[in-house]
C-alpha cells in the first residue's frame, strides 16, 4: 500500500484542492525538472568564473577555479538546488531530503539562489559605477541562476504528508542529532564572521530561503521528531554546539558580539516569562536588566562605588536577582489589578523613572550613589577559584580571550534561565499563567489567584533580567544609565526586547533566543545602514506579522490561534497536537492559584 494511501486525509476534512504550478503548462514536468537540474550545476559551475576584473569590490571575485565572498553562497544555493532536484527524480538515498514534497523547496531554494547571485550582480555595478565592472563569469551566473527558478516554477506541486519514518537505531538518531546541531554552529558562525556588510546581507538572503525550504520540505520537521525523542541528547547537544563557538574563533572580535546576543537573548528569556507565559505586557523590562547592573557595580569592587565592598561573583549575582526580583514586586504589587494598554503604561513610565532616578543619584539632585550620568566605571574582571576572566587562557591550541571567558559564563547562565522557564512552563503555575493570559475572567471563574500568579511572573521575570544584568555589568565594564531606555538603534531596549520575543515566538524557549540574535546581530552588521536601521525594522516586522504572525518559532497553541488548519493534513491544528489539553487551557488548575 502506498503512502498516499496510508496517510489519507483525515475523516470528515475536506479534500484540498489541487495546486497548479505558478508557470503550469509551460513546459512539461519532465522538461522542467530536467531544466531545474541543468540550472542548478549551471550555477554551482559559474561560482568557477571571475564575476568582476577589479578587486576593489569586497571579497576579492577576480579570481577563476576559486570561489570567494558571495560566490560561496551562491555555491551553496545551488548545491542545495541541485539535491533536491535530484531528489525530485526519486533517487535512492536523497528521499529523506524532502519527506513532504520537493517542488515548493525547489521554488524557495531556486529563488534564494537567484536572489543572492542577482543581489550581488547589482552590488557590483552599484559600488564599482556600473556593468562594465562585470566579466562574463558574472553575466553567466546572473543567466544561470534565472533558469532554476524557471524550470521549478513550472514544476507540478508534489506536497502531500510526510510519510512515517524509517526506523533507525537510537545511535543513528543522535548522531542525526549531533549532525544538525554541528551544521547550526557552522553556519551561525559563517554568519557572525562575516567580515563586510555585502556578504552579511547575502548570507541573510540565502540562509532565509534556505531555512524556509528546509521547513516547507519538511526535513526540519523531521529532525524535531528526533530531538523531542531523544530530548536530552538534543539538550546537551545544543548546548556542546553553543559551547564550541568560540573555539572556532581565531580572536575576540566576534566573539565579544556572541556575548552580548546570549545577554540579550537571556534578558528576553525572561521577559518570555512575563509575556509570553502570563500575558503581561510590559514596557519597561530593561529596567530590571539596569538594576542587576548597578547592584552588581555597586558590590563588585569598582573604584567609583560608593559603597567600597568587593563581594564574591556569586554573591554580587544573588544581590543582582534578588533585587530585580525586590523592584519587582514593588513595582507589580500596585499596578498588576491593571490590565491590557493601562499596564503597559505604568511599566513604561517605570522603566523611564529607573534611568531618570539612575541619572540624579550623583550627588547633586540626589544622593550620590550611581555617580550620575557618568555611571559606575572600572568595575574589575571577575576572578572565580583563580581564574581571571580578563586574562587569556591557552587551552590545546586554542586561545580563549575576555569575551570567550564571559561568553562561556553567560552560556552558563543562559542554561540556568532556560531550566527554570522551562520548568516553570510546564508546571501547575505555568499552565495557571497560560490560562491567564488567554482569558483572565475564566481563570478567576476557576479558582486561580489571578493576582497572584501575575506577581509570582513578574518577580520571576524580573529575577532572571536582574542575573543577566550582573554579568553584563562586568562585561560592559561600565554601567550607564543611557544603556536602559525604552527605544534606541542599539539593544538591549525595552522596544527590541519585547520585538524579540514577538519575533522568535512568545511562550517558546528556542523563540526568543533566536529573536534577540537576529535583533541584536543585524544591526550590528548592518552600521552603514543605522540611520535607518529603525525603519527597516518596522517594515519587516509588518511584513512578518502579516506573513507569519505567530512567530518565527511557534508553539502549538499560537498556531492553534493564528492558523484554522494544519497545511499538511488539512484539518483542524488541535487535532495535530498531541500534547494538546482537551479540557482548555483552564482544566485542572483550580490548585494553582490556591
């Protein structure tokens, strides 16, 4: 019995209509596979050419027989291509490159390619002062590249459900495992090392729609089967990967940008907790960031500290959180019986009262703790058991700088916020707080201490911004007011926060971790682009919550939310959660806010 008939529609969902192909009728399929195939090593065999005769543009594309800068990504656009299109004809050995269907990863791999080659192509001419700077090596190309993209727009649609996979042992699985999480620290760290702004905007355009097309093939999909059985193999994998970075880097320059994303990343972790688990929206978060910040300054030893006491790290990170947590509550305590736009409020005038407050505490409008608007300078370099995070360490051959002391801290730490989100997200107070957020009228009805819970969010959230903030404190060297506003071209803000989880996906763990580094990480790259680098971040965020308002990294329910039907079995999206709750989001929990 065949797939298509083992894995049917479901009873009573009505049959999906068939899609035509966009050029349907063009050519035959048979034709158009072929001419999807020949394109595809077309391009790859054109990244062999010169695309410009001078090396003044960024990379160096002079040279035949040896790729370089944009012409790798190219390369690596249609060497994608060409194994799907492979797989297309049903070759043995690359079915499992596209257990859902190969035409629409075709068309999205197909038009990545097109549009990292033509991008090129335009940077070119634009910088160098026109198409004369091209050599025919770039025209090929820019031929080649178009002709994928018209042979798999011609292509008949083959989507249909996944068929089960092939059982295989438990260590082929985790070696599967290991296999993705190693092809995700290459390419993050392709991405962050990156040396001009050209190439970085070409590795956004390809690995975009290759990320895509990995999903709509659904290989991804395939592979978080495999991390949800094997969950603590994928756990730690994830965390070797993460841990590996920076011993793939040769100096601190990128490594310095990796530690600041895993502290804007962690710091939207925890505003996660508040607004993703509790449904608060809060504009002020950055202000629990700043207090961990300064406590950590004030306790560390630094020369301008007032109170002149040198605590040990852990101890300063205890008085971090345990403050955050304390101006939590303060802050919650009064306003958390607001609800909707009046909470957002309150928590954005106190966000702006903590920097205000933080910049007249010099002595001068007020007491003389934070020395002002010039903050607390030379808090010193950690020092745990003898180990002087400031110094290098040869490890092998490997030399570990400042940042890639702090960055292993920081993944530390980013692994202690991750457990309790996660434990806390799948308790009794988590599930309370998900009730909550989805309809705080029926949670009360329920039993659940509605006042309450939200407090227990808020001092939680607050407590993990305040333990990211010490750390920040001793990387930064400098605290400041002015680094904890609401909005700036440079994060962590409240703004970029709150779009980082928005972004990666609200309720989820993977989702604002991947949200705050492209956030963090794109505007990095991208200083030629800083006056407008806010434009540009409002326009793509219209764009995706048009296109995908639900996140990049969803959870179940926000799909449940956003999407009717599921698009791969065309019925209802509760019906493809397995671990859906069939008594709503508000059964079993009258004891969660006893």
């Amino acid at each position: 019995m065949t797939n298509e008939t083992t894995t049917g529609t479901a009873a009573g969902a009505p049959e999906a209509a068939p899609r035509t192909a966009p050029l349907g009728g063009a050519l035959p399929p048979a034709a158009a596979r072929a001419l999807t195939t020949a394109g595809a090593a077309a391009t790859i065999g054109s990244t062999l050419l010169a695309w410009t005769w001078t090396a003044d543009f960024p990379g160096d594309l002079t040279y035949a027989m040896d790729p370089g800068g944009l012409q790798i990504l190219t390369l690596a656009a249609g060497i994608l291509t060409l194994l799907h299109a492979v797989a297309s004809y049903g070759v043995r050995g690359l079915r499992w490159l596209a257990p859902t269907g190969t035409t629409s990863a075709l068309r999205l791999l197909a038009v990545g390619g097109a549009a990292t080659t033509w991008y090129t192509l335009v940077a070119i001419s634009w910088e160098l002062g026109g198409l004369a700077n091209l050599e025919p090596g770039g025209w090929a190309a820019g031929v080649a590249s178009l002709l994928p993209v018209i042979g798999a727009l011609a292509l008949p649609d083959d989507a249909r459900p996944a068929a089960p996979p092939r059982a295989l042992p438990s260590w082929a699985e985790i070696l599967l495992i290991v296999a993705g999480f190693a092809a995700g620290l290459l390419v993050f760290s392709y991405g962050i090392d990156t040396a001009y702004g050209e190439l970085f905007v070409g590795f956004l355009i390809t690995v975009c729609f290759a990320a895509t097309a990995l999903f709509r093939s659904g290989l991804v999909g395939r592979l978080s089967g495999l991390t949800a059985k094997h969950r603590p193999v994928a756990t730690a994998a994830a965390f070797a990967a993460a841990a590996g970075f920076p011993f793939t880097q040769t100096s601190d320059e990128y490594t310095s940008v990796a530690a600041n994303i895993l502290i804007f990343a962690t710091v939207a972790l925890g505003l996660n907790v508040v607004v993703g688990l509790a449904g608060l929206l809060d504009l002020g978060y950055v202000a629990f960031l700043g207090v961990g910040a300064y406590t950590a300054a004030l306790v560390s030893g630094s020369t301008a500290s007032p109170l002149h006491v040198h605590f040990p790290f852990w101890a300063a990170a205890l008085a971090g959180a345990a403050a955050s947590m304390v101006f939590g509550v303060l802050i919650g305590a009064p306003t958390l019986r607001l609800r909707g736009d009046y909470l957002a409020i309150v928590t954005l005038g106190f966000g702006e009262i903590f920097r205000i407050a933080m910049n007249n505490l010099d002595g001068t409008n007020g007491p003389d703790v934070t020395n002002g608007s010039n903050g607390i300078p030379n808090i010193p370099d950690l020092d745990i058991l003898g180990f002087d995070f400031g110094r290098t360490h040869d490890l092998g051959f490997v030399t570990l700088g400042r940042f890639s002391n702090y960055y292993l801290l920081m993944l530390l730490f980013t692994a202690i916020v991750v457990t309790v989100f996660a434990r806390s997200g799948n308790s009794r107070i988590g599930r309370a707080w998900v009730a909550i957020r989805e309809d705080e009228t029926a949670a009360g009805a329920m039993g659940i201490n509605g006042f309450r819970l939200k407090l227990l969010a808020f001092a939680l959230g607050a407590s993990l911004a305040g333990l990211a903030g010490t750390v920040q404190a001793h990387v930064t060297y400098t605290v400041t007011p002015e680094q904890y506003q609401f909005a700036g071209s440079v994060p962590p803000n409240s703004a970029f926060l709150l779009a980082a989880v928005i972004l990666g996906g609200m309720g989820t763990i993977s989702g604002p971790l991947l949200g705050a580094s492209l956030l963090y990480l794109i505007p990095k790259k991208l200083e030629f682009l800083q006056d407008y680098q806010l434009l540009l971040f409002g326009i793509a965020l219209i764009i995706l919550m048009r296109v995908r308002p639900e996140g990049l990294i969803a959870s179940r329910r926000q799909k449940l939310e956003f999407h009717d039907e599921d698009p791969a079995t065309g019925s209802g999206a509760l019906d493809a959660d397995p671990g859906a709750n069939p008594g709503g989001p508000t059964a079993g929990l009258t004891k969660a806010g006893a």
